[in-house]
C-alpha cells in the first residue's frame, strides 16, 4: 500500500474539520455556534484550526503528546476543579509550535470562564512576554471596518474593540477581579499584587539568563523569582513552563530535580537522537541512516544537520533539549553509574582515610559550604564510603569531623591548608580529645590556582574509566555528590569530588595488568633491577654503568647475598651443604 504523505494528512484534517463549520449558520442557530463553541474548548487541533486558519501548522502524530499534557475545558466545572494535576513542563525542540500551542491553551481558558479567568504570561525579557499576552489578545481584537474571523464569530461576547497591549481584559470581565485576564512579567522586574489563576513562563530562560557561560548568580536569579511568582498563585491555580534548556541546573533543571512526579506532567524531547544511544558530541554531523528523527515533517535531517554546523552549543540547548548544551563532560552519566557499589560489596578491610576541605571566603565556590569524604583503599581501588556537605558552625565542624573520623575508625585526618583552617586546628584536637578519638592531621597545599584545583579533579576521569574508582550507593549526600562529578565545571561547588581526588591520590601511581606481554614483563623487571642499584650505587650526577658493569655489581650483589645467609640458629651456612 502506498504511504500517504504526513503534510497532505494535515491539510485533509484542516479541510474535514474547521473546514466544515458553516459561518452562515453560526451567527443564525446558536445550538449549532455552542456545539462549536464546545468543540473550540475541548480540543486543542481544532481550537488552532479555527484561530489560525490557513496558518495552522500542527501535525497531529507530532504534537498528540504536547496536546495530552494540557486538558480539555468543561464551562460547567469550577476552574479549581478542572484537573487533578496542576502543573506541566513542556520542553520540545525550537521550531514546534510550543509558543504558539501554549496561546491556543490560554484562548481556551479565556473563552471557557472570561468573567473569572485570570493569567500570567512569563518571558526571559519584559518584551516577549508582553508580546506573548499582545498576541493572545489579538485573537479577540476585531479592528474598525474590518470583518469578524471564524473565531470572532463563533464568541462574539469576547470581541476586542481596542487593541491589546500587555495587561488587557475581556469585555465581560467582572469587576469584582482586581487582576488582569492577561497580564504580564519577566525575572527583571519585581513581583507584587497578582494572584492569578494560570501562570504560563514560556522561554524563561535563554543565553542571556541561564546559559552555559552564564554566571550562577543569574541563573539562580530567574529561578528565585520563579518560586516567588509561585507564592502568587491562586490556590488550586495552574502553571504550565515551556522552553527549551541552556544548562543543567537553570530554572527547568531545578524543577525536574525537585518535582514530585504525582504532581506534575512532563514532556522532553530532543529533534533527534543517535541509534547507538551516544551523545552527539562537536565535530562530524551523524550520517542520516546513523540518527532518528522526531519531528521529521518540521525538522528534517538537512536543516538539523545546517544548525548543527552552525552552532553545535546553540544546537544542543535549542534543538537536542541537551542541559549540557555545548559542554563536553568530564564524567559521563554512563561512567559514573558504572562507579556505583552496594555498600555490602565494599571490603571491610584496608586503609580509612578522610578528607575534609573548610570554607574559604576568598573564593566564592568555597565561602558556602564545608565539604568532605571519607575513602577506604584497599588493594587497586578506592571506595568512597561517605561524603558530606553543610553550613556549620566552628564548634559543629570540629564535633563533625571528629565524630565521623569515630565513626569509621580512622586516625588519618587530610585537610587543605587554606588561610584560616589553622584556627579549627585546635577545636578539632579539643574534640578528639574529649571523644577519646586518636587522630594524625595531615596538611595538604592550598591551590589558589583554581585551574590547578580543576585541573587535580578532572584527573580522576582516568581512575573513573580504569574501574579504580568505587562508590558506595548508601551515601546520603548522594544526589549532591553525583551532581558534582556528573556536571563539573558547570557547578560552583566541587569541594566533595576536591577530596575524592586528595583521596584517590593515594593510590599507587601505576599497577601493571593482570594479563601483561613477555616482553613488557621483561621491561618492568629490567626497571625495577636498575632502579635498585641505582638506589644503592649511583651518586647524584654520575652517568649510569654499562650494561656490562651493571651485570657484574648485580652478580656480586647476589653472591654477598648468599654468603650472609644464617641459618635458624643464626650460624653460617656452610658451603655446599643445604644446612
């Protein structure tokens, strides 16, 4: 059977549906205008088929799951009751209709309740998310001398003589509702006196506020006003974010790592996606038969393929819906799962140590927090056991610290040496005594390089994919720490992964492997031979002996060897015999 072509599919919707309604009729039998009218409140295609007309562009195969993350409209229920779940986050690649989607919602809230209905619009900037509540309003805005729309006619109660800025309201709006039907805000500007009904933040974020260059402060800015403009909704109100992400822990990152799922609906999808599950990383575009299209009638291979080239960083964020945007990370997910160990599979024996690294005001990723680990090394790896991360106060940090070294029976205590840690010294010293805790502190240097700091972390990648680096997935700080390795250089903090890698050091610096060539078994024990007599003959600034000397000292090495040899009684052995 021949495959229709999606795009045809779309037009002979458009043309079976809103196609069908008869304006002549509409304006004359109003059990026909409500039947529409209802229609209009129930369905999302059909509410943009009539309001967009011969601009509609939605693709219904693509766009079901965004329409069944918002809900049909019932005028006879209360706004409160109109569903069970209240909030939603749209997250789809630019380019598909979000924006547009979301103005089709707000009409339909609008013309389900427009005495009481009350909405926000949120943007990045103050201009888009006027624009946003400008362009919803002018689907009711009728201007002189020029004929209603199929829409205009089907509610003509609703009809705009004014043009909309901003903050506009409905002409059957009740004056007994202070707020605007639609009114409008941005992170820059302060909050105050609105208590909507709906709050719709659509492109919150961007380059500019929440990017991967952007500073943390910024980006915490935009979501403290977002938990603020919260505070402002209506008991049993709704909101509904829609965007695309910029960085792992913006606005929208925040959400997905502190939402209860029963409370929300979420949808998050990227244009397209790697048949091997890879992250598509900077460099060559994927061949098309390599990749999977999701909205393959908006988005096809070319055009992905042309802003890939592009912007690989403006690609990831706008079209992939990537947080990493167009960072490359240093710990994959992938790798750091892998890491993970049932604390009943860590070995009980082997050495304990802990690192702790105090707060430092002198830079601002260290003035927050006191952050620590503590490892277990045993044989070719290290087993993070614990890993903290507070605000305390002096004498707290010294009961801590004390109390964990207690806790896991350990007398090895490693501290960076930054400028004032030599104060905590005493109330540390104060504490093991009073706990009866043994305690031996070792110093380390203070890097007030931060590239060498980063530079030290970021050595643990290799100790990551050579499997010499455990985890235990018992540690309460656990969504914390994982953060920290698996979005390095993204986060300010990095004080718990800092002592992860003060611990890994201890390791020994290189082990061989168990399955090794004959001749690079050679090669390590004709190193280890020299490195002994090295140690025992050679003078600093003598050039080494000749293989041929060298031969000779080993063999009246070994023979001084042998005719020391005692036997258990502490005599000579004799020559020839076997004792």
């Amino acid at each position: 059977m021949k495959r229709e072509n999606p795009k045809s599919n779309v037009l002979t919707m458009r043309a079976a549906s809103a196609a069908d309604m008869d304006d002549a009729r509409i304006e004359s039998d109003i059990d026909y205008r409500d039947a529409w009218r209802h229609r209009f409140v129930t369905d999302h295609f059909i509410a943009a088929q009539i309001i967009l007309g011969d601009q509609y562009r939605f693709v219904p195969h693509l766009h079901q799951p965004a329409v069944d993350l918002y809900f049909p409209k019932n005028p006879n229920v209360p706004i409160e009751d109109q569903h069970p779940i209240k909030f939603r986050l749209h997250i789809d690649p630019r380019k598909t209709f979000k924006t547009t989607l979301g103005k089709i919602d707000s009409a339909q809230w609008i013309c389900a309740f427009p005495e009481f209905i009350t909405m926000l619009q949120e943007g990045a900037t103050q201009p888009l998310a006027k624009a946003i509540s400008t362009s919803v309003g002018k689907f009711f805005y009728q201007p002189p001398g020029r004929a209603a729309t199929r829409f205009q006619k089907l509610f003509p109660e609703l009809v705009l003589r004014k043009l909309p800025e901003g903050e506009w309201d409905t002409p059957t709006h009740s004056l007994l509702e202070m707020d605007k039907t639609s009114d409008f805000t941005s992170p820059k500007t302060s909050q105050s006196g609105w208590h909507p009904w709906i709050i719709n933040p659509d492109d919150m974020v961007d380059t500019t506020n929440s990017g991967i260059g952007v500073h943390h402060d910024t980006r915490q800015h935009v979501i403290d006003v977002y938990y603020t403009n919260k505070k402002l909704l209506r008991k049993a109100g709704y909101i509904n974010l829609r965007g695309t992400r910029y960085h792992p822990l913006e606005l929208y990152g925040d959400l997905l790592a502190k939402m209860d799922p029963a409370e929300w609906k979420v949808l998050v999808r990227g244009a397209m996606e790697l048949r091997s599950g890879a992250r598509l990383m900077p460099g060559e575009f994927p061949a098309e038969d390599e990749v999977i299209l999701h909205f393959p009638e908006i988005l096809s291979y070319r055009e992905l393929r042309t802003d890939f080239n592009d912007s690989y960083e403006a690609f990831m964020a706008q079209l992939q819906n990537d947080p990493m945007g167009g960072n490359v990370p240093t710990f994959t997910e992938k790798a750091y799962t892998a890491a993970l160990c049932a604390p009943d599979r860590i070995p009980p024996m082997g050495e304990t140590v802990i690192c702790w690294r105090l707060p430092y005001g002198g830079k601002d990723f260290m003035a927050k927090y006191a952050e620590g680990a503590a490892a277990r090394i045993y044989g070719s790896r290290v087993y993070i056991i614990d890993a903290w991360q507070g605000v305390f106060l002096p004498s707290g940090l010294a009961e801590k610290i004390v109390r964990e070294m207690k806790r896991y029976g350990t007398g090895t205590l490693l501290l960076e040496a930054v400028p004032g840690t030599e104060y905590l010294d005493v109330h540390i010293r104060n504490e093991a005594v009073r706990r009866n805790v043994s305690l031996r502190i070792q110093w380390l240097d203070f890097d007030d390089d931060d590239s060498l700091r980063m530079a030290r972390i970021k050595n643990l990648e290799p100790a990551f994919e050579a499997g010499r680096v455990a985890i235990s997935t018992g540690i309460p700080k656990a969504a914390e720490l994982r953060q920290q390795f698996i979005h390095f250089g993204l986060m300010p903090e990095n004080g718990m992964i800092d002592c992860i890698s003060r611990l890994t050091s201890r390791l020994p610096v290189a082990l061989l492997r168990k399955e090794i060539a004959e001749e690079e078994a050679a090669l390590q024990q004709r190193r280890r031979e020299d490195a002994l007599f090295n140690m025992v003959f050679s003078q600093p600034g003598v050039a080494s002996l000749s293989d041929q000397r060298l031969k000779e000292a080993q063999a009246a090495m070994a023979s001084q060897a042998a005719m020391a040899r005692t036997n258990e009684f502490g005599l000579p052995t004799l020559y020839g015999l076997d004792g």
